[in-house]
C-alpha cells in the first residue's frame, strides 16, 4: 500500500497501517480485496478457530515421530493462517552425532533452534532486498547486470556469449547461462576461477563462463543468486548481512534471523547439526582447508563457507520457526508487518511472474505451476502457492488463496551417508522429503469440518 494511503487511515484511525493482504488479488483467490490491517502473527486458541482440525494435526506429529524413531534427526514446523499461529513444535534432536560417533546424551531441539536455511536464504535474503529495492525505484528488474557491475561483460575468450544483454529479472529467472555449481572454493573443480577469499571470488563471479545460452531454459543455480547479493551490495553500500540485519530482520523485530550466528553471540547448541564430518561426505572429498568437524552453527554450503567467509545470496541465512513465520506472514501481507512496511505489494507480486519458459519458476520464487511440484507443494496446495526448498532440509511454502504459510526445518543431513550414493539417510525419510508433511497441513485444514 502507498505511503499516503496508510497515513491516511492513521488519521481517522488508531488501527495499524492499513496493508492489501496478497491473497485478495491471487489468482483463482475466493477472497474479496478489502483494506484491512497489516496482520501480525497471534496465537491461535485453538487450531479449529483458524479452521484446522486438532485430531488431524496430531496426525503431523505422529509421522515425524515415527520418522525420529527411525532414526531421523529432527525437524521443527510451524503453520500460520488467517494472520494465527495454528501449530508451533520442534521435534527430536539438535544433533545426534559427534564426527560419527552417536551421542550418548543427544541434543534436544528445541522451537528456537537456529536452522541453516541453505537455499532459503535465496528468498529470505536476497528476494527480500531486492524487493524493497525495487519497491524504492532504487533497482529495476529490466536493467542489464552491466548497469550495477560494469566489469560484467562478455569477454573474447567466451565460447558462449550473452553477458552483456542480461537483465536482473533474467538471473531471477535462473535462465541467465550460469552453470548450477563452478566449486570456486575447490581448485579441481574452478581451476582459474578458484578463490576462498569472498572479495576475490566476487570478481571470479563475473568471470565465470556460462554454461549454455541464456534465454534457452531454466538452470538453477547458485552464481545466479551470488551475483545478486553483489549487485545488492554495490546498490547499498552495505555488506549483504549488514543490510539484511538493518533493513529487514531489526525492523520487524527479530533476533534469530542472521548470517555467521556463532560471531553474533550464539554458540554450537543454539543450532541444528548438519553434515557429521565436514564437508568430506564421509571422508570421500578433500580440497584446500576443508572441515572435517561435526557442523553446527556454521553454514554447510561450502562456497558460502570457504569463498564468501558465510556470507553470500545464495546459501549462509539461519533463522527459526517462529522468525521466518514473521516473514512469512510479511510476505502474506504484500510487504507489511504491523506498523513496518518493508516493500510494496506490487513489487511482491512482481516477483511472482512465472518464466515464460518455466511455470514453476518465479523470480526466485518456486512456483507451483504444474503438477511436476507436487513433491514439494502437495497435492492440495492452490496454483498460487509459491515458497523455496533447501539442501540442509528446509522448506517454506506461501499460499495466498487460504492466507496460509507453512514452515518445515529439518536437520536431515545429519545422518549417515547412503552407501554408494550421494545422499543422506535422512534424505529417504517421509519427514525430509516434504510433501507428506505439507500434504498433511493441507488435509488438516480442508478436512476438518468431516
């Protein structure tokens, strides 16, 4: 909502802010676009008053208790809908394991437990900037990259050129050329691109070949959204945590939410165990300065770790249930939380539109666009619902036809490997796979009156 209008309803008013809820404009959405109140998250007195069934909720505990049973780690979920926190519990252990040795006395997890939100970070990071960027004219989604990093070009030696007709909304889009993962932090991989140094590797970002011709398809991938965090840098003039602290999580109120927690004040327990020995997956990888302690409260994804010093677009947030609710819940809201206003509701919805190569690709945002996102979203979650996953064991879903937000964390990496794979054995879990715990939600809201 504009400035004008909200100081206009403080005048005749002591309400709060007045804010367009996202889901009175979604398509398909039931709901009549009427004013009302930027909501602020409450406790439900019940789940039935926010139209959930309590006996089908028990249903959610039960599946991930007898995941932890069997030997998965632990999770934490919350749901909000309708402005109400319905559900809010932490499930099983912290941490299990010391390198490979299971702990005599596990570590509980707790609902303030601090997950490493992986790819998360994409949404609640960087999308979250560079809304209220463009929100404030400060970035526009069809300037070329060149505008904000004129080092970014096309160079002679490129096999594949296009660099230099890339716009903001084409890396969004995942369709700018980048391949999924160069490894700048391991030289047998990067080779000339290799750096474990954050500024060096900034500059390595723009050198990087890409990998097929941009516009062509969608390929996810993580130099897309490292490009975006330096290109929110150069705008700001503020490191990207710097700017996330004071221009997102402070005003909103939250203390759980950041990059580096064990430089902020928190230690080792406060946070969910990733990966049990480093990032050798079982003693298999080795490259320059490698860790091979148990990972907790430091970011696992190693270009986040070792080329960006934990600070990066694409991977290095940590937050709780209860925080990311909050944005959430901004986000349900069109860019507005009680009296704080982060973004607009236009440029919200502007980073909604799907990729005309993709349906299920928003700016950032997974959308659920076709029926190949049922493993994510379910399948009762409305065409309008959009949210992100993360490798750690993370995902968010947003669904603005029944103003309704779910909140999955898990520590699911915090498992043995799967002999003879790439996976985790908390990877094979119903818990860690998302879609039976999603689909559960949803069921519990729309059978609730059976």
């Amino acid at each position: 909502m504009k400035r004008k209008a909200v100081k206009s309803l403080v005048a005749l008013s002591l309400m709060l802010p007045a804010a367009v809820p996202m889901h009175a404009y979604a398509a398909g959405s039931h709901e009549t676009a009427v004013m009302e109140e930027a909501s602020m998250l409450k406790k439900a007195h019940s789940p039935e008053e926010a139209g959930f069934s309590s006996a089908a909720l028990k249903k959610i505990d039960r599946m991930i208790e007898k995941d932890i049973s069997r030997g998965f780690p632990g999770a934490a979920l919350i749901i909000i809908k309708d402005g109400m926190i319905v559900k809010e519990e932490a499930y099983g252990y912290s941490k299990i394991y010391e390198g490979a040795e299971r702990l005599k006395k596990p570590e509980k997890m707790k609902k303030d437990t601090l997950f490493d939100l992986a790819s998360n970070t994409k949404m609640y990071a960087v999308n979250f900037a560079l809304q209220q960027l463009v929100a404030e004219g400060k970035i526009r989604l069809e300037d070329r990259v060149q505008t904000y990093i004129p080092e970014f070009k096309d160079q002679d030696s490129d096999v594949i050129k296009g660099k230099d007709s890339l716009r903001i909304v084409d890396i969004l889009h995942h369709t700018a050329g980048f391949p999924a993962d160069p490894q700048y932090h391991n030289p047998k991989v990067s080779k000339d691109l290799y750096s474990q140094d954050r500024e060096t590797t900034i500059q390595m970002i723009s050198r990087t070949p890409l990998s097929y011709k941009p516009g062509t398809k969608n390929v996810y991938s993580d130099v897309d959204y490292m490009l975006l965090g330096a290109i929110i840098e150069k705008v700001s003039g503020m490191r990207l945590d710097e700017y996330a602290e004071n221009r997102l999580y402070k005003p909103l109120g939250l203390t759980r939410t950041m990059y580096n927690p064990l430089r902020n004040g928190f230690s080792e327990k406060d946070a969910a165990a990733t990966e049990r020995r480093g990032n050798t997956r079982e003693g298999t990888i080795i490259f320059p300065n490698i860790r091979t302690h148990t990972l907790q409260g430091e970011v696992h994804d190693e270009k986040a770790f070792y080329s960006m010093d934990g600070v990066s677009g694409h991977a290095g947030l940590f937050s709780t249930t209860g925080d990311l609710a909050v944005l959430l819940q901004t986000m349900l809201n069109g860019g507005s939380y009680g009296q704080k206003t982060l973004f607009s509701k236009e440029a919200a919805t502007s980073f909604l539109k799907p990729s005309a190569l993709n349906p299920t690709y928003g700016l950032g945002w997974r959308l659920n666009g076709n029926d190949s996102m049922e493993w994510m979203f379910g399948p009762f979650a409305s065409r309008s619902a959009f949210g992100h996953t993360g490798w750690t064991g993370t995902v968010t879903i947003l669904d603005p036809e029944y103003n309704l937000g779910i909140v999955l964390l898990t520590n699911k990496k915090h498992t043995p490997m799967v002999k003879g794979s790439a996976s985790f054995q908390g990877d094979l879990y119903q818990t860690g796979k998302y879609g039976s715990i999603v689909t559960a939600v949803y069921e519990a809201m729309l059978n609730q009156s059976k």
